[in-house]
C-alpha cells in the first residue's frame, strides 16, 4: 500500500517541503529502505520509529517498506522526518486510518517511548509551507511559540506519536496555537546592560555613540582593564529596537542553527566568539551548511575580543560579509547564501602585555614584538573599521564618582533622532538604511562639505598616507557626526573629529 505524508527541508535559512512516499509490501523479510538522498540522522530514523511505534502499543504487520523523500535531489538532514515517517507507516500497514495525513504537514524528532522533541528551523519552514498553500501545520509543542509567529498558518501542537494519530485521524479535534506577538516582543525586549554603569571613558563614549548612530563599524585599543569590554557589552542598549519584520528573520537564523532559547528574538543579537573559533564557526559551514557566528549577529553586534588573538586566515574571512552584508557559502551540494549584515565592534591592547603607551605602568615589550603584535590584523581588514578609539586606563578621582554616566536611554533616543535623519535623506536610495551603508559613488552628493572642512581632508590624506577606502571611511563617519549636530553640510569641526578616530593610522597611538 502507498501512502503519502508532507513535510519540509531546511535549505541555508529557507526551506523546500518535501513529500514523502511509504511503500509496504507483505513480506516475511520485513526491511526498510530509506531512498532520496537522507544523511545518517535520517538513515537511523528507521529504527526511532519502529521503537517508538512498539512503545507506544502500535503493531505493524511484517513488510518489505520502501520511504522515498521526493524531491529526491535534495539533500535531507537530521531527525525532523520521524514522525511523519511514523505516522506514514501506520497508515501504510492499515493499522491506523489518517484522513488528514495527505493534507496536514507534520513535523518531529522522536523519543523511543513516542514523545515528540524539538526540531530546528521551524519558522523558516513554516513560512514556506504558508507560501505553498498549505493551511495547517503539526510541529512539536516545544516549537510551537516559534512557527505561531507565521501569520496565515494554523499550527497544531504535538506532544507524541499517539497524538498526532488522534489529531491525523480526527478523532481528537485540533486546537490551534495562538500567541500574541506584541507580548512576546516587549518581553524579550525588555532588560540589558546600562551605559550608567561605565565611569569616566568620555571619547570612547562618544565614540561608540557615533558608530552605534551611523551604523559604523568601531576598534577599542585599550590596556587591560581599561574598560572596553565593559563598552562594548553595552552597545546592544543603544542600538535602534529590532522592528517585527527584522525580529522574525533573526529569529529565522537563530533557528536554523539551533541557537533559538524562545519564541522570538526580539532584542538585537550581541555575539562574542572566542578567539580559537574556527573559519567556519564564525562566517558558518560545515559539509551541510549552517549559518556562523556573523550570521548570528545579523542584525546586531559581532564583538571580537582580542582581536589579534583571532587567527589571521580567521579575521580575513570577515572581508566579505562587512562588505556585503552577507556570507556565500560553496560546497558540492550547492551554494547557499546567509544573511551577515552587522555592526563589529573589536578590541585589542595596544602590545602584547598592554601597557604600551601608559603612563603609569612601563611597557615590557620590544619594538619587534609590538610590530608583530599589531600586524596580526591586516591592513585591508583595519581599512573596513570605520573608527579605531584608544581607551585609557580610568583614573581614581572617575572611579570614585559616586554620579552615574548618562543612561543608555539619554544616547539611544540620540541615535533614534540621527537614524531618522538619514532614512528621510536616504528614502530613494534601496539598501542604504543609514551612512555605513552609502555607495562610495554617492558620496560627493549626500555628504557636502564646507571649504575649510575640504581643505582639512586634503592635508589629512597627504600626511597621514590614508588609502582610498579610509577617505571614503572618514566621510561617512564625518557624515554621522553631522547628522549628531543637525548640521546639513560637513564642517571642519566635523571631519577634525572623524580623523581623530583614525588612530591605528597615525604614526603613534
């Protein structure tokens, strides 16, 4: 007997519904064969399945079965096959009638006592079954919250194997899963870290609130201590709110990789590698493609610690997603493309032992080994960080203030008024959401600058030797520090301050 069942592949951060053919056949060799090209996890579902049909008191006649998984050029990972695998073959043997089997696509890992585990990529499937034209889904309950984010599709929680034979057969009518999605974003939007919190540092502050206000990628060069982590840790609070749409592709990513821990993600990611992290963990990989650590941080804060501790061939992957906003990934089973648009934020000592250059602590380290130090990040890689800010050591009389530093809330409602400026200059302009973004080829026209300022620019490129990237670099930051100052055209001033953030550019620190 034949019988069909649907279900769906995760492909990069999409996925391809997938259909799936039981064939039994009365037979004293009773064998299953599973065809249409599964990996192991898929292999082994054979025998999670017949487990959990055992323990949950199903029998099956003894047959020669064949499960094909159509399209059989798509490669299919992992365990989400189980219980449609399981329900198939129930229905295939006559043990069991399931009417809305061929309708309802169900998804499932299965325990061998029958219960139905998490799966990953469940929004993401959701959606392209919603785009397929199917009106209902079956997941596990635990993932439940996640594919209720998809507008347009019922969803039909699923505790274990026998439920789902009640709710297929429709014996058990199915109650659909609801869940109020502005709740869930002011919740997982509320709480982080405070700027309040962080003594003295007044460049650096101001700083990261001018890369934060135009999207710009920023390097804290500090001594130990000194306070950069502490900095960066915070930036996510200053960060514009994630809007619905950008909260559920976020979301989509983190559940793909298996990294979901609610419903939706709905406070900017603040991702912090360690620096033996591998080439695929952090731009993403693997002989089945799974989005890195930059993918990850999509729509956030990449944080790389001790930047020169990271492998060189490491940090050089990094070249093409602060370009592109994106990762492509090549491999013999096709080329698949993840999201990376991110703002980095990296922080670094200024010699091997960090006190370089303090005026208080002697620096142990020669020449030679500071050289090598600093050229462990590659010139073309500093070139993509807009601003490179020295943090010192904070001084006693800061330490001691009993004051607190201005809010987080005081600065971000600062870069909301900044991001609304430049989306209003930049409407007509597709992709460009704020200054980092703008094409070198716009630059003459959206950032003016006064005579003077154009004066300053030309003498800065002559002494300090900057490359052609660093010019357009230092126009965009002197872009954002206008828009800060509600000023139209650049001035002198304003580029004074964008220079200023060069710092790895000048001869000393």
């Amino acid at each position: 007997m034949l019988t069909k069942a649907h279900a769906a592949a995760v492909l990069g951060i999409g996925a391809e519904p997938v259909e799936i053919e039981v064939h039994a056949v009365a037979s004293e060799d009773p064998r299953t064969r599973v065809v249409g090209l599964p990996d192991a996890a898929v292999k082994e579902s054979v025998d999670r399945v017949r487990a959990a049909l055992r323990n949950s008191l199903f029998r099956l006649k003894p047959a020669a079965v064949t499960v094909n998984l159509a399209p059989a050029d798509l490669r299919k990972e992992g365990p989400v096959y189980d219980l449609p695998i399981a329900l198939a073959l129930l229905a295939a043997d006559g043990a069991e009638k399931l009417p809305l089997l061929a309708e309802i696509p169900i998804l499932g890992e299965l325990a061998l006592g029958g219960e139905v585990r998490r799966i990953r990529g469940v929004l993401p499937i959701a959606l392209a079954l919603r785009a397929r034209g199917f009106r209902a889904v079956a997941v596990p309950e635990a993932n439940a919250d996640e594919a209720a984010l998809v507008e347009g599709i019922d969803v039909w929680p699923v505790k274990s194997l026998r439920h789902a034979v009640e709710l297929l057969s429709g014996r058990l009518a199915p109650t659909p899963h609801r869940v109020d999605r502005d709740a869930l974003f002011a919740q997982g939007a509320a709480g982080g870290e405070d700027f309040a919190d962080v003594k003295g540092q007044a460049l650096a502050r101001r700083a990261v609130e001018v890369a934060v206000a135009g999207g710009h990628n920023i390097l804290l060069i500090g001594s130990p201590g000194s306070g950069k982590t502490m900095i960066a840790r915070r930036i996510p609070s200053i960060l514009p709110p994630l809007t619905p749409e950008e909260a559920l592709e976020v979301t989509a990513i983190h559940s793909v990789a298996g990294a979901l821990r609610g419903g939706l993600v709905a406070r900017r990611p603040f991702r912090a590698p360690h620096h033996t992290v591998s080439d695929a963990g952090l731009i993403g990989g693997g002989t089945h493609p799974t989005p890195g650590e930059v993918s990850l941080a999509h729509r956030g804060v990449l944080f790389l610690d001790e930047l020169p501790e990271f492998h060189r061939h490491v940090l050089e992957v990094l070249r093409q997603p602060l370009e592109d906003g994106a990762v492509t990934i090549a491999r013999t089973a096709g080329t698949l493309t993840f999201p990376a648009d991110f703002m980095l934020v990296a922080a670094m000592n200024p010699c091997p032992c960090g006190f370089a250059g303090d005026p208080k602590r002697a620096c142990r380290c020669s020449e030679p080994q500071i050289r090598r130090y600093r050229a462990r990040v590659s010139g073309p890689l500093l070139d993509r960080i807009d601003l490179h800010v020295e943090v010192p050591a904070v001084a006693y009389g800061e330490l001691a203030d009993k004051a607190e530093g201005e809010s987080s809330a005081a600065i971000r409602a600062r870069v909301l008024a900044c991001r609304a400026r430049q989306a209003a200059r930049y409407a007509a302009l597709p992709g460009v959401r704020c200054n980092a973004d703008l094409p070198a080829g716009r630059l003459q026209r959206f950032c003016p600058l006064e005579p003077a300022a154009e004066a300053v620019l030309r003498a800065a490129m002559d002494e300090l030797g900057l490359t052609a990237r660093a010019y357009s670099r230092i126009l965009r930051v002197a872009r954002t520090i206008a828009d800060l100052a509600g000023a139209e055209a650049i001035a002198r001033e304003h580029l004074f301050e964008a220079i200023q953030y060069r710092a790895l550019d000048h001869a000393q620190w």
